[in-house]
C-alpha cells in the first residue's frame, strides 16, 4: 500500500475509500452490463434461453462467492449511495441463494426478465443505478 492509502487508513478514511471503489466498481459493472444488453437484447434472450443446468449453478457459485465476499467486508445500511453498496451484495448473495435452493427460480425469472417491457425495464434502472454509483466522486452526499 502506498503512503496515501495508509494515511487514509490511520485517519479513519480507509472506510471511505474503499466504499468509493466499491461503489465505482459496481457502478462500472452495472453500466457496462446494462448497456451492452440493451443493445444486443435478442442475442442475449436467445443465450438465456439455451443455458443450461450446470452454467447456471457456475453461475450461482460465483454470485455466492463475490455476494458473500462483499456480505462479509462491506456492509453499511444507510438510505445513502453506501446502502445501495450494501444492498447490491446483499442482492448477489440472495440470487446464489435462490439459484442453489429454490428449485425452478431461474427459469421464472428468465421468462419474466425476456418479456419486452419488464427487460427494458430492468436495464433502464441498472444503467441508471451504474451511472449514479460512477457520479458519486462529482456529486456532493
């Protein structure tokens, strides 16, 4: 670590800087993600609906390893940008959760999700909740 980083840490602001980064991180994830499938939402359907058993519980594995890891190291509950940090790993945790322990869950949730309306939905607010997290550092809170 480098001597600002320490400081920051000595001073009570390591807190802060890492959810700053935890929050840029998701805010770059989340927009990303969103804005590449809003533009190709047909290929995406079409992969959804050819994914099979075990690359879904791949996927299960990985939102329990990183909502865990993010569960266990973060968590701050405020109606504040760092809340929706928090609830965004909370969020991951309890999709690993439903992927592993509720038979059927993802096939629903594909169907809902593949729906016109609802898809388009769904990535307007993820593309808005990413570049709110991003702008975080420009906007006084």
């Amino acid at each position: 670590m480098n001597r600002f980083v320490l400081l920051l840490y000595k001073r009570g602001g390591g807190i802060m800087l890492f959810s700053l980064t935890l929050a840029h991180a998701w805010g770059i994830f989340l927009f990303l993600i969103c804005f590449g499938l809003l533009l190709n939402r047909k290929t995406f359907v079409a992969a959804m609906k050819k994914m099979d058993t075990s690359s879904l519980f791949l996927a299960g594995f990985i939102l329990l390893g990183i909502g865990s890891a993010q569960v266990v190291g973060y968590e701050n509950w405020s109606f504040s940008w760092k809340g929706l940090v928090t609830l965004l790993g909370w969020a991951l945790l309890a999709k690993g959760i439903a992927i592993f322990f509720v038979p059927g869950y993802s096939e629903k949730f594909l169907r809902l999700a593949a729906k016109d309306n609802l898809y388009t939905i769904f990535i307007t607010v993820g593309l808005v909740i990413g570049i709110f997290l991003l702008s975080i550092d420009y906007i006084n809170y």
